[in-house]
C-alpha cells in the first residue's frame, strides 16, 4: 500500500477556508521542500491517537527517532512545522514527510498547511 499525498494549503491574509481528510491507514505524505509546513490534526474519536512523524535523519546507518505526538478525544493540535534535514524522507520520499497514526478511527482528520513567506 503506497502513502497517500496529502496537499499543502496555502496560508493568506485573504484568508484562507482549510479542507481536511481523514486520517488514512496507509499514511499520508506531504511535500515540505521549505520546513514551512505544519498540520492541524482534529480529533473527535472517542479515543486517543498517536500522530507519528518518521524521521528521515540517517547517519552512520544511525536513524533518528521518529516524532509520536498525541492527540486526545476531542481534541485538536498544530504539529510542526518540520525541520527538511531531519524530517524529509531520504529514500523515495525526497522533499516529503510522511505520516502515520496508531489508529484511523471516524473522526480523524488532518490538513496540512503552508506557510507563506520568504
């Protein structure tokens, strides 16, 4: 099963109306070629869940631990954003993130959003 990609949403001054999609067993990935990138996660499961972040941090065959954040019953949180030399994938995933959860019960749902600026 391959990651499904999940598109950055631009931030404006216009103002901006954020689309979500759920929470997927595959995972997710998104583009972050900047580190300008974070995710809003809502949760309104009736349980929690653990958002996890994957490391793309390889040195001397050594990986860095990847990122568990936890996102309780009926709760929201902004993760990141994500640092390119330690969270972009170094395999097939280049200039990406890739995202997985403990669970994708109804009621989870991400967006990822990107932040404008030089």
């Amino acid at each position: 099963m391959s990651r499904v990609a999940l598109a950055r949403q631009l931030l404006s001054d216009t103002g901006v109306s954020i689309a979500y999609s759920d929470a997927v067993h595959e995972g997710h990935k998104v583009e972050n070629t900047d580190g300008k990138v974070f995710l809003h996660v809502r949760n309104y499961s009736e349980g929690d869940i653990n958002v996890i972040i994957l490391s793309g941090y390889v040195r001397a065959g050594l990986k860095l631990a990847d990122r568990f954040v936890t996102v309780g019953a009926r709760e929201e949180k902004f993760i990141g954003p994500f640092e390119p030399d330690v969270y972009n994938q170094s395999d097939g995933g280049k200039d990406h993130i890739y995202i997985d959860y403990s669970a994708t019960p109804e009621g989870v749902e991400v967006a990822a959003i990107l932040f404008p600026g030089k």
